[in-house]
C-alpha cells in the first residue's frame, strides 16, 4: 500500500460516523450554549472586574500605540522619552531610575536606549565620578517629539474616556489604584 493510501485508510478508520455530531464539515452548526451553572451559577463579579479591565487595557495600549506608531516610536519608547521630559533635572537618569518610572516594565531597558539613541531621540553618557554610572537625557529631536505628541495624546484619552464624567475619572483611578 502506498503511504498516501496507507493515510487515507487511517482517516477512513478514525473519522466519526455521517450522522454523528463530531462529524464536522464547513456549514455553521447551531449549537446551544453551554449553561453557566457548568460552573457558576450567575456572573462572578471579581471576574467580570477582570475581564473589563483586561479588555480596556488592551484598548488602551493598542490605540496609544498606534499613535506613538505615527510618529515613529513604540509605546515602550515614548514612555521613556516623557519620563526623561519629566523627570530629567538637566543631568540625566540612570537606567534603573528610568526602569522604575515605566509604565510596564521592559525586559530589556538597555536595547529599548540602544534604539532611541540611534533614532538621535536621546543622549547617553557615562557620570565623570563613576564611569560605570550611564545618564540618560533627552536629544533636542526627542524633545521635539514629546511636545509634538503631547496634544493628539490628550485628545486621545480624551475620547478614551469619552462618556465618564472628571468624577468618574477620579473614582475609577481611585479605584484601580488601589489594585496596584
């Protein structure tokens, strides 16, 4: 028997019978819903809270990226370019202290610096006292690219937040705050 026949005669003895349910072809299947008492008996709030979260995280994230995508960065990137817009004293951050201001934590904060440097974003150089100490600044062009960004990102969340009243804003970042 030749391997192609050998294979066609497995699939002939494992396939489920014509009538069977598992018998699946293209055509749409109206199955009914499996009942929620499978496993609870009614909506669980605290999943629900997840589930929520997760869904408006995931909005979030991908529309702010997108933005960021426009103007040639990740969302990771300008994280750390407006962190250095806000918190740079004029000296520059030290990659640990740019690690602990992110967002969402980077696995690899030296090549996310890599690239922006190379894109001329930021300036790096290593502290006279300690040369194993390398500060992190912004470049005049990463400047730029914050202020730039600044004014459609507000817009953005404002239509991110588009039907929630300042009240429940502040109730909401109250609230998952609180979360951690």
């Amino acid at each position: 028997m030749r391997p192609a026949e050998a294979k066609a005669a497995r699939l002939k003895r494992t396939a489920p019978p014509a009538d069977s349910p598992l018998n699946m072809s293209d055509e749409c299947i109206d199955l009914p819903l499996p009942e929620r008492t499978a496993l609870h008996p009614e909506p669980l709030p605290r999943v629900e809270l997840f589930r929520a979260l997760v869904r408006a995280s995931e909005r979030q994230i991908t529309e702010i990226g997108n933005l960021c995508q426009e103007y040639g960065v990740t969302g990771p990137q300008y994280n750390v370019l407006r962190i250095l817009y806000v918190n740079d004293p004029g000296v520059g951050l030290s990659c640990s202290r740019i690690g602990e201001r992110l967002i969402s934590r980077v696995p690899d904060i030296t090549r996310l610096l890599d690239r922006l440097e190379n894109a001329e974003l930021i300036e790096r150089c290593r502290c006279g006292e300690d040369r194993r100490i390398v500060r992190t600044r912004l470049s005049d062009k990463g400047r730029q690219l914050v202020e730039d960004i600044d004014a459609p990102l507000l817009a953005l969340h404002d239509k991110l937040s588009e039907g929630m009243s300042d009240e429940d804003v502040a109730t909401l970042t109250h609230l998952l705050t609180r979360l951690g």
